[in-house]
C-alpha cells in the first residue's frame, strides 16, 4: 500500500510539474502581432495583412467607451467582426493614461480601455494604440493632454482663452504657442508625454493582436504652421518632430523591442499636398507612418462654403497614396491610411476606398460611432444614425465600407481591386510557398444576394464562412476573382 501510494504521488507530482510546464510554455508563446517586413504588414504566419477598420476614440471624459450601448459592447464587436473590419485604431489619451502627474498611471482607465482590446483580441481585430489629441485641451475646445499639462502662457493667460471650432482653433496664437512650448520641452511637457508612453508600453507590450503605438494625432507645429501649410515645414521636421518622435521612440524601446511605432506627419498634411519629411533612425526597422486623408472640397463642403466637388478627390487620393508610399520608403516604414473619411458624401468615399485598393493600403476609417464628437469638422461621420441602435446603420455607407478583400496573403500582393456597385473582386499576387498558411479573403455580406462564384488560377480555393482560403499549386503569379451569381 505505502509503494502505491508513494508511486501514486509521485505521478501527481509529475502530472503537475507537467502541467506548469506546459503552461509556462504557452505564457513564453509570443502573442499574436504584427510586424514589418519592408512595406508591409505581416502576422505571425508571415502574410502580408491589409487592414480595414475603424476609429474607435472616445474624446470626452474619462476618454474610454462605456460599456453600454451608447458606447462598446460585445455585440459592437460582433458587429465589426461579421463586417470584415479586421483593424481598429482605438484611442488611448495622455489625458486617460496619466491624468494627475507625469509617469502616474490611472489604474482605472487602463482597465476600462484594457476591456476593449479584449473585446477586439478575441474577434482576432488587429489594434492601433492612438495618443489622440485635437487643440491639445478642453480650455481650447479640444482634448488629449491632461490637466496637469495645461498651462496657460503669458500674456494670454491674462485674458479669457480663445476657443474657436475645430480645425480653426489651432490657428489662434495661444493654442499655437502652447505646442511650441511642449516642443521645445518647456516644464517638462514632452517629458510627460514621453512618460505616458512608458505607461502604455508597460501595459500592452504582451497585448495580442497590437500592430503598434501611434505617438501623437496630427501634431501641430506651432507658430510655424503657415510654411507648414504651403510648404510643409521640413525645418520643423529636422528641429522638433523628428526628435520629440525619436524620444518617445527610444522610451518604448527600452521597454518593447519588438512593436510598431507610427510616427503622424505634421497636420496639414493630411487635407494638403504637401511634403513630409521624416528621416531613418538607424537600426530601427519596426517603424509604422500613420497618415490621414482628407480630400480639400469635402472640407468645403462640411463648413457649407461653395466650390466643393467630390470628383476632384480621386486625384488628390492617388497624390496622398503615392506620397505616404515615399515618405515611408525614405524613414523605413509601413504605410497606413489611419483616418480618412469623417463624411456622408458617399461618392468621396467610394472614391478613397477604390483608390486604396488599387495602392493596396491597409486603413482605419473615421469613425465606427459620432460619440457626440467634440472635435470634428464634419457632425455626419459615424456609421450609425444613433449609436446606440445598431439597426440604424447608415446602410448606404456601409456598402462602400464593407468590402470584399484580402485580409491575409501568402506572399506579395500585387493588385487588388472591388467594384462596390457589382461586388466584382479581383486579386494577384506573387505566392511565397514557405508560407504555410492561405491567403484569406473576406467575402462581403452585403453584396451578394444571390451568392457568388470563385475562380483561380495557379491555385486552389475553398470556402470557410465569409471567408475564401487560396493556397497556391505552384510558383507562378496567383490570380482570384469573385463575382456575384
């Protein structure tokens, strides 16, 4: 009895030394991330992902979503997993991250963010982490830095502040002078921003499904913004965005190796064709350039001014689409289109999103909910006529977002293209047979009534759910149609 008993401990003792085994060796299992590789984005089976989502950004306080309708639940998730939106950019605010001193992390509002991004992990939706800000605070009718950071400067401060609706409140001399100060590091404000993405950093390092850090929204360069708005301002390149970029970039790395860093062009560059001008940083090779879209006369048109016409944004698109593709090739990066849209006027976004399929550029659409939006220049931007009923979907813009696309290629892609009025897809790429995984499309739900047919050449094809898995039968190019029965 007593050698039973020994020999029955003893497979316990194994059984357990087994089971903590195996469970460390799942906890040292990378988590699922995204990485670069030249201009791409790659999984962890090494396809080349094409992002389409959406802006997730809660701009009021506590700058977190409720977990109600009003805000994001579950069935949002569902919502944009059964879409095909595999992306979100969802806003993570200095104001939220370190609301009462440099470097002091608000336990709560990592957890209340920490809720979503297990909501989004779970329907394996790739994350962008936004440091969202607009007009820098609420004293200037906007948001992002925290109280602790808004320090009024003088002499303006011997007066009431100006606020004046977004975008034009930047243009006031205080709101302008406040950046140059925090460029310039005055009180240790860039200091406190750098603090905050060590927080961030700390906290979702190990996140799954995080394709990286997006340091700051649209930074605005000061006093300087009327170069930056005719010539781009490459000085305030060389003399303040680039190394304010480069320091927080250094932060993270001492805590994350491994994750995206996306660094945003100055402001105008997204409803401007003007020149960008980020530099490599040497022996960095995770960099992401986080860039925006917004067509001239769709703007025009949101302030009710006269001249607007939507069909000169396809030329503007292909300028803005071929310019992130330099500028990325130049600092050593990945291109993504991380906001665009922001609008009703369906045939400007039928016109980006068909211009970057044909630049095959993954992107973040402005935005999945309006959520009583404090800074935006247009009040028509999310997809719902109430937020919180998803039944009044804007049905009609959905359609010109819910796209048929490849989510995930098994080598390079080489063009790519969907006729939104006839559900018509095609796709070509160049198969990369150590690849083991398929290349995967997502088929819309919206656009076939009737089903639809595939065909391939140079490949067989198979079909799961709402997807279409392509695995290449020999080395030559890989080309897939899908067309409506």
């Amino acid at each position: 009895m007593r050698r039973a008993l020994t020999a029955l401990l003893a497979l316990l003792v194994t059984a357990g030394v087994m089971t903590v085994t195996a469970g460390s060796a799942d906890a040292a299992k990378p988590p699922p991330q995204l990485r670069r590789e030249g201009r791409w984005l790659v999984d962890p089976q090494g396809r080349v992902v094409i992002v389409h989502g959406l802006n997730l950004v809660w701009k009021r306080p506590p700058y977190s979503p409720p977990n109600d309708a009003s805000g994001f639940t579950r069935r949002d998730a569902d919502w944009l997993r059964r879409h095909g939106f595999n992306a979100a950019r969802v806003g993570t605010l200095w104001a939220g991250l370190t609301p009462t001193a440099p470097g002091r992390a608000d336990p709560a509002y990592l957890r209340r963010t920490q809720r979503v991004l297990d909501l989004l992990a779970k329907r394996r939706i790739w994350v962008q982490l936004d440091m969202h800000q607009d007009q820098w605070h609420e004293t200037y009718g906007g948001e992002g830095a925290p109280a602790w950071a808004m320090r009024r400067p003088v002499p303006y401060n011997l007066l009431p502040p100006i606020v004046a609706p977004f975008p034009l409140g930047y243009w006031t001399p205080e709101v302008s002078t406040v950046f140059d100060r925090f460029w310039a590091n005055k009180d240790g404000l860039l200091d406190g921003w750098v603090a905050a993405w060590r927080v961030a950093a700390r906290t979702w390092r190990k996140q799954p499904y995080l394709m990286g850090y997006d340091l700051l929204n649209e930074p605005w360069m000061g006093m300087e913004w009327a170069g930056c708005l005719t010539g781009g301002c490459p000085g305030s390149y060389r003399r303040e965005l680039q190394p304010a970029m480069e320091k927080a970039l250094a932060a993270i790395r001492a805590i994350d190796r491994r994750n995206l860093v996306w660094w945003e062009p100055q402001q105008f560059a997204g409803g401007q064709r003007v020149g960008t001008f980020y530099e490599k940083v040497p022996g960095e090779s995770q960099l992401g350039f986080s860039w925006h879209s917004y067509c001239p006369d769709v703007f025009l048109e949101s302030q009710g001014l006269p001249g607007g016409n939507a069909e000169n944004c396809r030329a503007f698109a292909h300028d803005r689409q071929e310019h992130a593709l330099e500028q990325s090739e130049r600092m050593g990066a990945v291109p993504m289109m991380s906001e665009w849209g922001a609008t009703d006027n369906l045939r400007a976004i039928e016109i980006d999103a068909e211009v970057a399929d044909e630049h095959l550029m993954g992107w973040t659409h402005w935005a999945y909910k309006f959520w009583n939006d404090p800074t935006t220049a247009d009040d028509k931007q999310g997809l719902f006529h109430d937020d919180r009923d998803l039944r009044t979907v804007k049905k009609d813009k959905v359609r010109l977002l819910v796209r048929t696309y490849a989510q995930a290629v098994a080598g390079i892609p080489t063009a790519m293209r969907f006729d939104a009025r006839t559900g018509a897809f095609s796709l070509a790429y160049r198969p990369q047979r150590r690849i083991r995984a398929p290349t995967r499309i997502f088929v819309s739900p919206l656009h076939y009534p009737r089903g639809f047919r595939v065909s391939a050449t140079h490949a067989r094809t198979k079909r799961q759910g709402r997807f279409v898995l392509v695995r290449a039968t020999s080395r030559r190019p890989v080309t897939v149609r899908i067309v409506a029965r």
